[in-house]
C-alpha cells in the first residue's frame, strides 16, 4: 500500500498554532470567561501530545491560557470488542478541575465521532463544565454521530477504504501526516 504525505513537520505546527489562535478568539467572545478558565484535555495517545502543543503555544500568546490534560476513553468506548485490546491511560484533570470552564478536547483524526461520544460521557464523570469544543488536527468525514469539531488543522475527505496515519515526533520518533 501506498502512502502519500499531506502534511509535513511545518504544516502540522502552522496547523497547532492557528488552532490556538482561534481557541483564544473563541474564548474572547465568551466576554465573562479568562484565559484561566480555559481547559485543554487531549485524548490518548496523540491527542495528549498535540493538546500539549496547544498549551505550549497558548502560554505563549497568553499566559494562564494553557492548561492540559488528558482524558482515557478507553472504558466508554461502544466498539471495545471490535477494537484491539489497549490499556487504559490515566486521566490527568487540572487541579482545578472543569467545573464551568470551557473545555477543548483535543484528538488527531475526527472520524466516525464514536470516540468524542465516548469522551464526552468521561469527561460528565469529572465535572460539569461551562462548555465544550473540539480541536482536531484531521477532520477525515464519515462521521456516524452528529459531531463536529470547532477548531480543524485540515479536511482531508478520504473514501472508506483510506486510513490517515498521524505520526508525531514525541510517539513515533518522526512527525508527518499520511494517507494510506
């Protein structure tokens, strides 16, 4: 099988760094809520690794702004048996929690939604927040629930028979995009 790359090691940081432009834009709007009240939560594996990206660069524009974690969806997934076994990562919550923040789940591909369903039902077992948005690095389509993410780096539309491949330097030891 052949891969093509569509996003290389600059594409993927314009990409992060634009997404964190927005993030604070979005945020602005809700006039009453700070940089502080802002909550950045990434789904294992990759989605930890570019949330924190996200943070990195949020601290940057606005100090206070980056707050990470992450969130293990691992056990609120409905296709647990159609998928290989993974053990669950710890959910890492902001000591000060999200109880009315806004929280931005961050993930690398958005493409059934079935994960961001099963993250939502995680993250109402830690708090309430104020609001939540979807940050995504790839928005491949095909989506089976009525789910969108707010903040994309790329639509890439892709048939069926497709697989995106995101490999970042802090997991694979290489970073680029790929389609399969």
């Amino acid at each position: 099988m052949t891969a093509r790359t569509v996003l290389q090691p600059a594409d993927i940081t314009r990409a992060l760094t634009r997404i964190s432009h927005e993030i604070l834009e979005s945020q602005r709007q809700l006039s009453s809520v700070s940089g502080s009240d802002l909550v950045i939560l990434g789904i294992p594996t990759r989605g930890v690794v570019l949330a924190k990206r996200i943070g990195a660069i949020l601290e940057g524009i606005e100090p206070g702004s980056g707050v990470t974690g992450s969130l293990d969806v691992t056990m609120y997934r409905d296709d647990l048996a159609g998928q290989p076994t993974r053990a669950p990562s710890p959910t890492q919550v902001p000591a000060g929690g999200i109880d009315g923040k806004t929280v931005v789940l961050v993930d690398d591909v958005l493409y059934s939604g079935r994960t961001i369903r099963a993250a939502l039902d995680a993250l109402a077992d830690h708090g309430r927040p104020r609001a939540v948005r979807l940050a995504v690095l790839v928005d491949r389509g095909h989506r089976e629930l009525p789910i969108r993410a707010d903040f994309v780096g790329k639509n890439l539309p892709t048939s069926f028979d497709e697989k995106i491949r995101v490999r970042l330097e802090e997991v694979d030891g290489f970073e680029g995009v790929e389609i399969e």
